[in-house]
C-alpha cells in the first residue's frame, strides 16, 4: 500500500513541481517587466532553491545579479544553466561575459564563448567577447580569426568592430587598426572605446596632433557615459531616489535619447506629481520623442495649475502645434506674449502659429514685434 | 480588411467546420484573417532599442494574418482534437489549480480570451493543426504598422485621440489583465488587425537575435537560424506603454509559457 501511494507520489509530483515553478517564473517576469527587480528577485530565488534544474530562472537571476555587480553569484548561476541546459546559448555567452568582464578572468572565458559559438556560429556578441579574451590574452591572431567567421563579419556594431580594431592594434597592424577604429567610430561616433582606441594608434604612430582632438573627445564622452553609469545605479539601488531619476532624465535630454529621458522624468512625476519641474522635463521629451498628445497631457496640468507662467503656456502651445492645432496653440502663445511681452521666442511662435492656421495678417504683425525686440 | 465586427458575439459562437466536412472533423471558432499585400515597409527604429535598429525597408511577399490573437474558445478546438486531457498542449494555469480542470474551466469561462500559459510549441501546434503557421517577425511588424513607418497601430502618439478614445491597447494601467479580443477597435492597424499592441505579448516563428537587423536580408527575412530565445512581439497588459510599441522586440524561451504570451496565426499568400 505504502509502495502504490509513494508511486502515485512520484508520479504526480514532478508535473506540479514543473507547474508550480512555472508559475513562480511567471510572477518575476511580471515583476521585471514592472520594474519590481525586488520582486522577481524573491520569485527567482525561490525556484532557484526549489528546483535543481531551471535554467531560465538560473540565468534571469544571474542578468539581476550582474546589474548589482554580484559577478561571483551570477558566474555560478549562469554555470548552473549551461549544466543543465547545454543549448542555452544565451546562458554561456553570458557566462563568459561575467568571467571576462566581471571577474576580470579571460582565460576561463574562453570555453563558454567557444561553446556558444559551437552552437551558434553568428552570434555576434559570443564572437566580440571571445575576442575580446583572446586580446587579452595576448593572442589578436586568434581574435581576429574568430570575427572575421562567416556569419559573424556582415553584422558588426560599434564594440565589435572597436575589438577588430584593438586586436590589429594589438598585433602591430597600426595603420589598419586607425582604419578599423574610424569605421567604429562612423556606426557610433561617441562609442569611447573606439575613440581612446584611435588616440593611443595615433599617438604610437607619431601623429599626436590628430590624436589630440580623439583623445578630448573620448574625455567628454567618457564623462557623460561615467556620469549615466553612476546615477542608473543610484536609481536601481534605490528607485525612489528622485533627484537622481531627474539627473539621469536631462542627461539623456542632453544626448536627444528622447524616450530614456521620458521614462526618468515619469518616475520623477509618479512619485512627486504635484512638483511641476518634472512634468514640464517630462512634456519636453515627450514632445520631441514625437508624442505630442502625451506632451499636451503634461503641459495642459501644467497650465491648469500655473496659469500665469509664461513658459508653461509657451510649452503647451508648442505641444498644440506638433499636435496640428495651431488656433489652440495661437491662443496660448498669445497668453505668454500678454505674460512675458518682451520674449521674442513667444512673439516668433504666436507669428508661426498664426501662420499655421491661415492668419496671415496676424501672422505679419507679431512677426514685425518680434522682429522689433530682436533688432539692435 | 474584410467585414468583421470586434463586439459581435458571433465570434465565439458560430463554429466553423474546416475543410474535409466529415463528421468527426475538428471544429474551431470562426477565424478571421486579413490579408496583407506583398510590398515594402520599414522595419524597426532608430531611436528605441538597439535590437530595434538600423531601421530598414524590407520587402515582403503577400500573406494573411489572425485579426486577433487564438482565443481560448479556438485552442479548446486544436486541444479537444489533441486529446483533451491527454494532449501534451494543456495549457499552464496560474492559480495553483489541476492543469486540465483549470484550462477547461478557462474555456468556458473566457471563451473571448487570448489563449495564454502556451509554449511556442504549443503555438506552433496549435497553427500546423490548422494549416497555417506562426507570422514570422517581419510579418507580425508589417501587420501592425502598415507601410508608413508609425510607432503604433494607429499612429505615432500613444494616447493620440481617434474619435472620443485616448486608449487604443491593453497596456499595463491600474488594474489591468487580459482581456477578450478584439475591444480596441480605435488600436486597429492599417490592415484591420486588431490587439497588436497589448493584451496579450505573441509568439512568432522567429529565433531573436539582437544583432539579426544588420545582418538580415532585406527580403522576407525569417530570423536567424538558430538562438536560445524566439522573438515575442507586441506587448502586453504586464507591459508599461513606455516599453514601445509596435517595433519592440521581447523574448521568451520557447518552452516557457507565461500568463501573458498568446499568440496569432498567419498564413501564405491573401
């Protein structure tokens, strides 16, 4: 009897084990695609206690991990996954790419990238990475073998052609890896490893004239990509941090990543939405991301609340007339003139919207009073 | 597109009888396809995700897609003709219940439901029983944008009015859960189909790769030959509307089945 009962046991248990852990994945991928990264942490952990083999919440667990700079945990997690699932491909180019960029330990992340390739040959990222070891290990030979495969050379991006370049470098191929590094450079021309990278070519070939304007560039550059690096992590580690979402946000208005900056400034306008600076952030990016009605949304709460702001009018006109209103937006540029009379953006919009809406004479005379306040 | 109404309760309840006409032939919800001419569109942004980009024209042959996503009423069918209770295409529920009383409950309860908890190949299973297949992503992002380049179905604003409605897609918003298909008819795109933004994320043919635009032909690409992930498409109720729109790549393993992934079918020529 014992026996019969512990044999239905056995038959039952694997499929609602399989249920149950499927359903836990399901809850954090709910939570990742809400932002609830503490969420799906538990949820993952959880199956990852549970379950011997579960490769999917293995690597899911890992990608958290290794946004937290938890290397050593996310090399054993992702070393998991390709045990017990030898084609995800994804788990052990990952694998090697915690090895080589988080370990710092190029060697043993040679056989994962191999591997990955093995199974699948155009995987570009599995190629750079393992290029990038082999660089670093001192034989460019190799790494430009592995990039220049069929099925791997047609589809470079700016990295993978920044490490074509680096191991010609590397292999005392100078003058071509100047070459290599430009055409990074052309895909991505604030890509900062392609910039320091042609710097120090120009330098060792002798031509430190050409390779100072490179070099203050990639200082720049790397400046602005320092400062994205910091304040993401500030908002991840703790995503109430307010200040730091709005810094991020103008950080991508600054780089016109239109969508990016939106996505900071609506943080800062969910959790705080009676403060107007955000939301007037977060109209502009939406209004140059092309989503005027959504732009219009931020700026008409904006007008509500501050009726006598001129800028905020301003604004709000500009969103009517993306949005292909212009008698709207005419009347709200002609309540930032009453404001503001001496501003001559707001008198130059009000002659565009008049334009626009088939009122030329109008159009004419705010023209002539812009053109007043400009003159010397 | 041809005539179809999204609130007309014919949708669930007339049957059709698929070709053979013998008596024990399967039968499944009706099933509406728009037809999408052979052509150009652009495919992908430059401005969102680097999966996304470049941004390029692709040329496509002619081909004929689900105006919604398969409903739970059109799954029972394939799952009736499957087995039922054996078949190895159950779908997985999400509320700690018995795999098959819980789906068949579903069915009865939500016949207009996107059909959800299905792997790929429960999806693909799901097409090759009705003789057609899944869109590959090309297909599934032609059908949904049409040929002008636009970010959503229906145009480039997000919440952009069309009539009275600001809301054109079941997107994740206070409260949100799937919902029976074909309500946001203001969301339809160019061809007529409806939910492809929203309600339910939906599987296609294709493997992801997140290098395949600058690799991939120009001619009815099909994805890569191989990968760890298929590509999802679409976006879901669980989806934020700043994730993207019409040209945003999501990924799923193939044997994972989620509460909201569905999927459409699509077919050769119009």
């Amino acid at each position: 009897m014992i026996g019969i009962v512990l044999g239905l046991m056995f038959a039952v248990q694997p499929s609602s084990i399989d249920d149950h852990a499927a359903r836990l994945y399901d809850r954090s991928l709910i939570a990742i695609a809400h932002g609830d990264i503490a969420a799906a942490e538990t949820a993952l952990e959880a199956i990852v206690d549970e379950v011997p083999l579960h490769p999917d919440a293995d690597f899911d667990l890992a990608m958290l991990l290794s946004r937290q700079g938890k290397w050593s945990r996310c090399a054993e997690l992702l070393q998991r996954a390709v045990e017990s699932d030898p084609t995800h491909v994804e788990a052990a180019v990952r694998l090697g790419e915690a090895r080589l960029i988080g370990l710092g330990d190029p060697a043993s992340a040679v056989e994962p990238l191999e591997d990955a390739l093995r199974h699948d040959p155009a995987n570009v990222r599995a190629a750079r990475l393992l290029a990038q070891a082999w660089v670093r290990l001192g034989q460019p030979e190799r790494a430009l073998a592995v990039l220049v495969a069929e099925g791997i050379n047609g589809a470079w991006d700016a990295p993978t052609q920044t490490i074509f370049a680096q191991a010609l470098a590397s292999a005392g191929r100078l003058e071509e890896a100047a070459g290599e590094f430009r055409a990074a450079l052309e895909l991505d021309p604030r890509h900062a490893p392609a910039l320091i990278g042609l710097g120090n070519v120009l330098r060792r070939l002798g031509r430190t004239a050409d390779a100072a304007p490179v070099l203050e560039s990639f200082r720049e550059t790397s400046r602005e990509d320092d400062e994205i690096i910091i304040l993401t992590g500030f908002v991840r580690a703790d995503p109430t941090d307010l200040d730091s979402w709005f810094r991020l946000g103008m950080r991508y208005l600054g780089r016109a990543s239109w969508t990016r900056a939106a996505n900071a400034f609506a943080h800062c306008v969910a959790a705080s939405p009676d403060d107007p600076s955000p939301r007037e952030a977060l109209g502009y990016a939406l209004l140059q991301g092309g989503s005027a009605e959504s732009a219009l949304v931020q700026f008409r709460w904006l007008v509500t609340r501050f009726p006598n702001v001129p800028e905020y009018r301003n604004s709000l006109g500009a969103a009517y007339l993306k949005a292909k209103q212009p008698k709207r937006a005419a009347a709200e540029f002609s309540q930032a003139v009453r404001l503001k009379p001496n501003e001559p953006g707001f008198r130059a919009n009000l002659a565009e919207a008049y334009e626009q809406a088939g009122m030329t004479e109008q159009a004419e005379q705010e023209r002539r009073a812009f053109e007043k306040l400009v003159s010397p | 597109m041809r005539s179809w109404s999204p609130h007309s309760g014919a949708l669930a309840l007339s049957f059709l009888l698929l070709a053979g006409g013998v008596a024990e032939e399967p039968s499944v919800p009706r099933l509406e396809l728009v037809p999408v001419p052979a052509g150009e569109f652009l495919m992908g942004t430059d401005e969102w995700g680097s999966d996304e980009s470049p941004a390029r024209a692709v040329t496509l042959p002619a081909f004929s897609i689900a105006v919604t996503e398969t409903t739970n009423a059109q799954y029972h069918a394939f799952w009736l003709a499957d087995g039922g209770a054996s078949s190895r295409h159950t779908p997985l529920n999400f509320t700690d219940e018995d795999r098959v009383a819980a789906w068949t409950r579903t069915v009865a309860a939500k016949p207009d439901h996107p059909v959800v908890g299905v792997t790929w190949f429960d999806a693909a299973a799901y097409a090759a029983w009705l003789g057609m297949r899944l869109p590959t992503e090309a297909e599934w992002e032609k059908a949904a944008r049409g040929t002008d380049g636009r970010l959503w179905s229906w145009g480039n604003a997000f919440d952009g009015r069309i009539g009275t409605a600001t809301l054109h897609a079941n997107l994740l918003r206070d409260g949100s859960t799937p919902m029976p298909v074909g309500r946001f008819v203001t969301g339809a795109s160019p061809y007529g189909a409806l939910d492809m933004i929203g309600n339910v994320r939906e599987w296609t043919a294709d493997w992801y790769s997140e290098t395949y635009y600058r690799a991939s032909g120009d001619i009815d690409p099909k994805g890569p030959a191989t990968g760890t992930w298929r590509a999802v498409r679409g976006g879901s109720w669980t989806d934020p509307p700043e994730n993207g729109g019409v040209t945003r790549r999501y990924t799923q393993r193939p044997g994972v089945a989620t509460s909201f992934t569905g999927f459409r079918v699509a077919r050769d020529g119009t």
